[in-house]
C-alpha cells in the first residue's frame, strides 16, 4: 500500500481524479451495504439518484487525492470566495470555528485555511485521531500537524487546546455531521431525521465567543483544482448562534444541510450519518435512536 500511496501523491490531479472516480463506482457497485445508505440518505434529503450520482465517483476522488494533500510537494490551486467575513472576525478580535461537512475536499479546507491565514493569525487547530496501521498513522500524523495546522488528540486535553486557541484569538475545525461517542452528542434532527450530532462545536464557540464560520471546498472539473467557499453562520441561517445548546446544535445542523445544498453532488451520501453512537465505555450499549 505504501508504494501506491507514493504514487498517488505525484500523479497529476486529473488524473488522480480520474482514477478516484472508478474507484467510486467499483465501491458502489460491490457493497450493497454502502449502496443502500447512500440511496437512504440521499432520498432523506430529498433527493433521487439521478440527482446525486456524481457524488458515487466523488466519494472515490475523495480518497484518491487523499495521498495529494498528505504528501504532496505543494497544495493543489484552490481559489478562495468570501475570506472577508474571515477577515472580519479576526479584524474584531474573535477566534474562528470553521466547520464543514463531508463535502468536496473537506481535507483541503483546513490546509488552504491554514496557508492563507497561519502565518498571521497562528496555527489552525483540528481534532486527530490516528489511523489503525502504523505507516498511515505516521503519514497522517505528519500531514495534519504542517503548514500551520496543529492536531490535538480526540481527548478532553485535545479540547482544553481548542478553547485555548480560540481565546487567544487563533481558528479550530470540525466536521461537524461526524457521529460522536455517546455522552458527547444529542439527537437532532438531520434532513428531518434524528441523528447524534456533536455538541462540542456549539459549545466551543458558546465559551469562548468565536465567530462560526461556514466552509465547503468545491472540485472542479477536469482536475483544474478547487473553490473554498467561505460565509458566516449568521449571514448563512440569518440569525446569529443561539445562547442555549439545544437551540445552537440544530443551527448547527441546519447550516450543514445549508451547505449541503449548495452541491449535493459532492457530499458523501455514503457516510452512516444516523447511525447510533459508539459507548464510551464498550461494555455498555449505545442509545437507542429516538422515535421523534
């Protein structure tokens, strides 16, 4: 694996792209269980399959490039739309909670966020939890703690970090449609279906009064790069982020379904959203999904 890895990180994009794409649909086409929740949770949303099918080949274009991003001499060209509501936080003295969903190049959004804003602002924080095989932990390990960004485990260590950050006015990113272990999440409602959502985004910017900021990295066509799409959760939901927890996790969850919106093709329908969460203890049984 470690040599193809390699290879993967010097070929061209397009045809990385290329490439991602297939793998897409031979995964599509082998696991009916992967099909099946991708089907369930685009039609949750309300969407047929003719109108998401792109988003088969970019899930696999979000793998392929995968070894791009970790490894690769230079960042991929990505243009970026919106920075001024960026530049307005911090011109305000505020820290950043950027958040994003599975879309596009979610993992380009920290790292183009990062080269543009670290060197004036200080390193962007993010959640990391090191992968099960050595190599690719090393690797992993290696690529998100670079160019400005700096990783804190997935611990309550890690989190004293991000408050830290975001009071000493820096940025953090989350991806917050991720499933948490139970105890550290609630049911909301996701495309009108109960899913545990993370409260851990709303709350850092709660404490520390950071301003939320919403991110979606577009693929262009072709290989020709990528679009970082920037808005303020307020400008996005037009209400600011509520005081209560409850209130703010389903902001939170709407403004996800919000960028979601923008490119359904890009999402990855695929991700078991409304499953339920792990325990934190494996001894004992996850929650039951609430019945409204």
């Amino acid at each position: 694996m470690q040599p193809l890895f390699r290879l993967f990180a010097v070929m061209p994009l397009w045809l990385v792209h290329a490439v991602g794409a297939l793998l897409g649909w031979l995964a599509f086409a082998a696991s009916p269980t992967y099909r099946r929740r991708f089907l369930a949770n685009a039609a949750q949303a309300g969407y047929r399959f003719a109108q998401v099918r792109a988003a088969v080949a970019h899930a696999g274009r979000m793998v392929a490039e995968a070894p791009r991003l970790w490894q690769g001499d230079a960042l991929p060209p990505c243009e970026v739309r919106g920075a001024d509501c960026v530049e307005q936080a911090w011109a305000a003295g505020k820290g950043i909670v950027f958040l994003t969903p599975h879309i596009g190049c979610f993992e380009l959004s920290v790292q183009e966020g990062a080269r543009r804003w670290a060197p004036a602002h200080g390193s962007f924080t993010i959640l990391y939890r090191p992968a099960r095989q050595p190599w690719l932990a090393r690797v992993m390990e290696g690529a998100r703690s670079r160019g400005g960004i700096q990783a804190v485990p997935t611990t309550l260590h890690g989190v004293r970090q991000m408050i830290k950050a975001l009071r000493a006015g820096r940025a953090v990113g989350l991806l917050p449609d991720q499933v948490p272990p139970e105890g550290l999440g609630q049911w909301a409602p996701f495309f009108g279906r109960q899913a545990y959502t993370m409260t851990l985004a709303a709350r850092l910017a709660q404490q520390t009064g950071a301003a939320v900021i919403l991110a979606r990295c577009e693929r262009l066509v072709r290989g020709r790069g990528y679009v970082l799409h920037l808005q303020a959760l307020e400008s996005a939901l037009g209400a600011p982020l509520a005081p209560t927890l409850d209130a703010a996790v389903l902001q939170i969850n709407q403004a996800m379904e919000f960028l979601i919106r923008q490119s359904p093709e890009q999402y990855l329908w695929g991700y078991a959203r409304y499953k339920r969460p792990r325990p934190l203890n494996p001894s004992a049984p996850a929650p039951a999904e609430p019945s409204a």
